[in-house]
C-alpha cells in the first residue's frame, strides 16, 4: 500500500508537466463564467432571479446542460489522454517500468490521479455554479442574496450522476492510451466515438453506446425518462469490463516502453 501511494504521489507530480491541470481549471470555470456574462447581459433579471425559490435548479439546470452535452465528455477524453501518455511524449516509459515498482502499482497509481482529476473538475465545477448566484450580490447592490438553500443534497446526487456517466469513457481512454504510443490514437478514437454518440443519441438503443451517458443523463435529469435498463449499472459494468481488458493488455504487452 505505500508502494502505490508513493506511486500516486509520483504520478501527481508528473502531471504537472502537462495541460492537464490547465484543462482540468479552466474546464470547470468556462460554463459558470459563461452563465455569469449571461446572468449580468440580463441585468434587469438579476434581483428576480436571486430572489426566486428554484434560483440554484435554473443555475444547475443551465450549467449542466453545456457541460453534459460537450465539454465534460471532451474534457474527459483530453486529460486521460494527457495523462496516460506522459511518459509517451517524454520518452521516459522504459526509465518507469525499470524503477522498483510491479506494473499493476503504475497502472493503478496513473488511473487513480487521473479519477482525482475528475473529481477536482467536479469539485471547481461546483463552487463555479456556487458563485454565479452569489457573486452578482457582492457585485451590485440592489441585488440580494440567493434566499433559497442551497440543496446540498440534491447537487451531489446530481453530480455523482454525470461521474458514473464519465468513466467509461475514461476507462477506454485509458485503455486505448496504453495500448497506443501515440498521442492522436486515443485523441482520434475518442472524439470520434463522442461524435458518433451524439449523432445516434435518439436511437432507442443509444443507451448501449458507452460515450453517451453524460447526454443521457441531462436529459433524464430534465424529463425523467424511464428506459429499459439502468444506464448507470451499465456504465460501471463498461468501467469495470474497460479496466479489466486495459490492465490484461499493459500486463500482457511485450514491448512496453
């Protein structure tokens, strides 16, 4: 166990010489900055709006309606994709796999930061849609403060909702990233399945398609749409059938620098 958190602690540390923390940021604070200049081009709105009792619903409700139809499924498919092939664009895999660590300790070391990557966007994602309600109240006067709670509870369900959704697609990002020495490889595939998902997104069967989840659940969210399975079952089974092929093919590989 402190082989592997070292291991983490390692892999954190390497991921700094990428974008991904860029991404991972500035991700998180473009859809509430964007909501923001929306709420302030509509000021005559701005006291209503803060006033009224469902004031953090439309905030959630606008926010995740950008970030599960395009940026999130992007930004997920970008910085697994930076973050597996670190060592690819350093040329330093043959110096990681001669340190004394067992490849399933650098496998896991390198999925686990990449999921704290994910849960920090979330996390700044979240006080992002926080201050989009508070800020035009220390900003003008005559606006109040949000009167009504925030529903703490409802905004965690809500977001441990798109989390599910995500990680398949980092599943198979990181299973396509260690498999190909090529930064474009698992660039290419994945955009390409996000454009094809969200193409197919109105199939009855959609729910089958891996990349689509996050569309899918806005939608679900907004219109409580009953399907025929549980697409958040579904998605953990992709994860955890995702991980296991990606860690049998990097255990496996011959040639692995």
């Amino acid at each position: 166990m402190l082989t592997y958190l070292h291991s983490v602690q390692s892999e954190w540390l390497k991921r700094k010489n990428s974008a991904a923390t860029w991404l991972t940021v500035l991700g998180a604070a473009l859809v509430p900055l964007i909501v923001l200049c929306y709420r302030f081009y509509y000021f005559e709105l701005l006291a209503t709006q803060n006033a009224s009792a469902d004031i953090w619903e439309q905030l959630y409700n606008r926010s995740w309606q950008y970030m599960g139809f395009l940026l999130l499924p992007m930004g997920v498919i970008l910085v697994t994709s930076l973050i597996t092939q670190i060592e690819t664009r350093s040329n330093a895999w043959k110096l990681l796999h001669i340190t004394p660590q067992r490849l399933t300790t650098i496998f896991f070391a390198k999925l686990t930061v990449i999921l704290i990557m994910l849960l920090s966007f979330f996390l700044l994602f979240n006080i992002g849609i926080y201050l989009t309600g508070v800020l035009p109240a220390l900003l003008v006067k005559e606006v109040p403060f949000p009167t009504a709670p925030f529903p703490w509870l409802k905004y965690l369900y809500g977001n441990g909702t798109f989390l599910v959704a995500c990680l398949p697609i980092v599943a198979f990002q990181y299973l396509i990233g260690l498999r190909y020495r090529n930064f474009m490889a698992p660039l290419g595939v994945g955009l390409g399945l996000y454009i094809v998902s969200f193409i197919a997104f109105k199939w009855e069967y959609a729910y089958f398609i891996p990349y689509i989840y996050s569309i899918l659940t806005f939608i679900d969210g907004m219109h409580h749409t009953v399907r025929p399975v549980n697409i958040y079952l579904l998605s953990t089974a992709y994860f955890v059938g995702f991980t296991v092929l990606a860690y049998t093919l990097y255990i496996n590989k011959s040639e692995k620098g």
